[in-house]
C-alpha cells in the first residue's frame, strides 16, 4: 500500500478513535497488510460509530413499555381459526392466482450454522431423521414445486416461484454446492437466487473495534435485519422488480412446517391491501419466552417478552385468552414497493447488542479466546420494519400446523430438537390423512398414545420402540403442499404405521395403497 494512502487510512481511523487496529502493521507481510487494509475500507466508520452510540444510549434508557402497549386491532389480526371456511378458500384463490402470475417469491434467511445442532455446515443441509433423509432445504424446495403445480391447476398458467436464499460469509458456498450436487431438488436453476448479507465489526464494551488476528477484523453477520441492506446493495430489489414480483414471502430456515409462498397467507394480504404483515401463533402462556407483535404508540413493532411486565403478560380479553396473544415466528410478507423504501430516508432500521464470548489477538500478537462475554455484536431485527408500514396485517396460524423451529440437539435439550421437528411432521401428516377420510389401525386400541418425551427428550421407554414406529408418517411434499389432493389415495382406508407416502417421481420406497 503507497504511504500515502496508508497515512490516509491511519488518519480516518485516528479520527473514530480506532487507530489501534494498526498496531500490530509494522511486522506484517505485505499480503498481510492488503488483507488488513481491504478490512478497514470496508467499514463505514460513521455508520459504526453512530451505531453504537446509539444502541448504547437506547440501552440505557430502556423504558417501561407497558403503558404504551396496545394489541393488534380485530380487523387487522384475522386467521385460520377466525375466518369460514368460504372466507380461506378465497384467500387460497387470491393467492395461488398471483402465484400463476408469477407475482411471488419466497425469501430464506439462512445465514445460520447448525452450530447448536452440533453440526458445522448450514441448518438448511440437516438431515432431522425422517425416513426419506430429507433436509430442511429439500423439503422446502419441493414445496414450492408444488405450490407452483397447483396453481396452474387452479389458474391454467404456472407461473415460477422465484427462490431468494440469504445467506452468510460461512453458509454460502456451501449452500450453492449443496444445490448445485442435488439438481436444484428439481427447481430451475435460474429461480435460485443465493445472496450473502454484510458483515459488521465486532466491538469491545467501549466500542473499539476487535482484532481476530494482528491482521484481521472480527466481524459478524448483521443480523437477519440485515437482509434490507443486502436486498439493495446486492442487486435483488432490482432483480425482483425485472421478474415482475410484487410479494415477497419471507421466513427462517429452521422451521420444518414452514408453508413457503403460503397462498392464504399471500391472500389474505393482498385483500387487505398490506404492505407488511406478520404471522403468527397464539400465546397461551404469559412466560412463553417469544415476542409479541402489538402496537406501540400506535406504531406496529414485535416487543420482546423480556421486555413485558408479568401483570401486562398476564392480562386477558373477556374470551380469556390472553391480550397480548400474537407469537412472532419470524415468518413475514412485504410488497416490493414497500421493501424498496426501506433503507432510505428516515426508514432505517436501528442496531441491537449482543453480548457474545469474541476471540481476539492480545498484545503479543497471540489469540485470546474469552471464557465470559466481553465484547458486542451489533445486529438488526427483521421485524424491526414493521414501524414503517402504514397497511400492517397479521394472520394467526395453528402452531401444530405451521410452527415447530429446529434449534437445539438432542444431546442438549428437550426443546426445538430434530425428535421433536420430526414428531411434529408426522402428527401434521397423520391430521392430513385423518381430514382426508383414511384412518390408522393403532387409534382404536385403548393402550395406544402418541409418542411422548420426558424431560430430557428422550421418548419414554414404556413401549415406546412401538409407538414411535406407529407414529411415523411422512408425505413427500411432492404428493401434496399442505394435505390437499389426498382423498383418492387414502379415503375409506386404514393405515398401521409406519406410512409413508412418495411421489412417482422419487426413487425411494413408497407405501402399498
């Protein structure tokens, strides 16, 4: 690097109090330089100094925020189990006829490792156990083929369903080889879109930047909030806008019920004229560690359970639920026109804190890996648009049918595991074939019961062997999106499982019908 640009970049650095990045210069290779360099520049030093000014100040002066909570109005807050029958099958319509016009895409934020599961390689790639070894990527990609299916059915046009998947600096070669090593499971190419969301520096707890190695910046993903950014700087709105999209769906990778592209949900939307809307499950404890979607001072925003009294998480409507009821689970619908403003003028998204254990390189130029947090995160929320929109929505789902998230390994929890992802497909799946007229063997017998787990989430060991194996039952999602389309399969038939029900177009072993 000419000295003088080297003096150039000491003197911004000096100028933000972060000089000390450069200490370690004088004995570093000249490649070792270029790397450190390309680090710096690609820092907006006044972005990150007001970052954590901010985030800091709003720490703070955290406030009570009871007082200005309201929950979302009826009329804006409809669902499953609020509307007729008539009412979903017009949502259904509405939506899988903008699916045939090509006006939708799916959206995945996928920036995660499956660190927590035990795994190095991205969550999308996990295998939770089924038995046709499906990954979570598998089974959404062929969701969306069907969902185009049955919108040329329903419309007589197939319109494609564009896939968009952000990822992050450590997921995103190996998600393009895992697709490219799977045929795209069946997908266009051209309609899989991988992008990568930014990277930000990591911080010490007076906002110095971190070191990982005499030449190298700590730097972290921005949080899924991040996808705004990235949406804009990495070409995608404007890739969105050539294809014609108007809806974008968007949601997180590790939920096994996901119903990408959902056409009720798009539906629902597009008759309510919303820009933004969210869905969500109802919360049916007032401890339940999730976020409330609610209003306030009269703006939309999801407010942490953290962040709730006790007294106000316990109040309840006359119908005794509870007030404060909707679940936030990461699963959201935008317009295009709406993304497109996001980012610019007064409609930006603000920074959160994360305490984490960061490594970093000591005086002598050796790394230090912390054993308690000693450093900052900055990330930004996906949700945290929602204050932006002027035509919010939310639409309430069953949990059991659209919410199981997968997090956490068997090993080291009993919650958010691949057992109980897996469980939770296989009771959907049996609720498809029961709604569709067929029934199983083993419900009529007194001493059967669903598999359970006890507290180490472990199935219980009174003949549990059996009952697992009763209780499997898996349709490809090739077969049907959300259990339509199963009646001449299954009606007036009875099953004693394992079931297991395949497409003619996947070589894997299917059940005798």
């Amino acid at each position: 690097m000419p000295s003088a640009d080297f003096e150039d970049m000491r003197k911004e650095l000096a100028a933000h109090g972060q000089e000390h990045v450069l200490k370690f210069w004088p004995r570093l290779t000249n490649e070792q330089k270029a790397l450190l360099a390309a680090d710096v520049q690609a820092i907006d030093l006044n972005d990150l100094a007001a970052a954590f000014r901010d985030t800091v100040t709003n720490k703070e002066n955290n406030q009570k925020l009871d007082e200005l909570l309201e929950p979302i109005p009826d009329e804006l807050h409809e669902g499953v189990s609020r509307c007729t029958p008539k009412q979903l099958q017009d949502y259904q319509n509405i939506g899988l006829r903008e699916i045939s016009e090509g006006h939708v895409a799916a959206l995945l934020l996928a920036g995660g490792q499956g660190t927590r599961l035990g795994v190095s390689y991205p969550k999308g790639m996990y295998d939770v156990g089924l038995p046709s070894r499906k990954t979570l990527y598998q089974l959404q990609g062929e969701r969306l083929l069907k969902l185009e299916e049955l919108a040329e059915k329903q419309h007589g046009k197939r319109g494609k369903i564009p896939w968009y998947i952000m990822t992050s600096e450590h997921t995103m070669e190996p998600t393009l080889e895992f697709f490219d090593n799977h045929n795209y499971f069946g997908l266009q190419k051209e309609n899989l879109v991988v992008f990568e969301q930014y990277m930000l520096p990591c911080l010490t707890q007076e906002g110095k930047i971190i070191l990982e190695t005499p030449f190298k910046v700590s730097k972290a993903p921005d949080g899924n909030g991040g996808l705004f950014r990235a949406l804009r700087l990495r070409g995608i709105l404007d890739d969105l806008r050539k294809r014609g999209i108007k809806y974008v769906h968007v949601y997180c990778v590790d939920n096994i019920l996901v119903k990408m592209a959902d056409p009720v949900f798009i539906g629902y939307c597009v008759s309510k004229e919303a820009n933004c809307a969210a869905k969500v499950v109802e919360k049916v404890v007032p401890t339940e560690a999730v976020g409330v979607v609610c209003r306030v001072g009269g703006k939309f925003q999801v407010v942490e359970y953290s962040e709730i009294s006790l007294s106000t998480a316990e109040k309840l409507n006359p119908d005794g639920r509870l007030t404060f009821n909707a679940g936030n689970i990461c699963n959201h619908f935008f317009t295009v026109d709406f993304l497109h403003q996001i980012g610019s003028g007064s409609k930006k998204l603000k920074y959160h804190i994360a305490q984490k254990k960061i490594p970093y390189v000591g005086e002598d130029g050796k790394i230090v890996k912390p054993l308690k947090p000693n450093g900052l995160k900055l990330e930004k929320f996906v949700f945290d648009v929602f204050v932006f929109s002027d035509k919010f929505a939310a639409w309430e789902v069953h949990r059991e049918a659209e919410f199981s998230p997968l997090k956490n390994s068997d090993d080291s929890s009993a919650k958010d595991t691949p057992t109980t992802a897996r469980l939770s497909l296989y009771a959907l799946h049996r609720q498809y074939i029961k709604d569709a007229g067929g029934q199983f063997e083993e419900e009529k017998r007194e001493d059967f019961v669903s598999v359970e787990l006890n507290g180490s989430g472990e199935e219980k060991k009174d003949g549990a062997e059996e009952k697992s194996a009763l209780a499997v039952c898996e349709i490809s999602p090739l077969v049907s999106y959300a259990g339509e389309g199963l009646e001449e399969l299954v009606a007036g038939k009875t099953f004693h499982g394992p079931v297991i029900i395949n497409s003619p177009r996947e070589e894997l072993p299917a059940v005798d019908l």
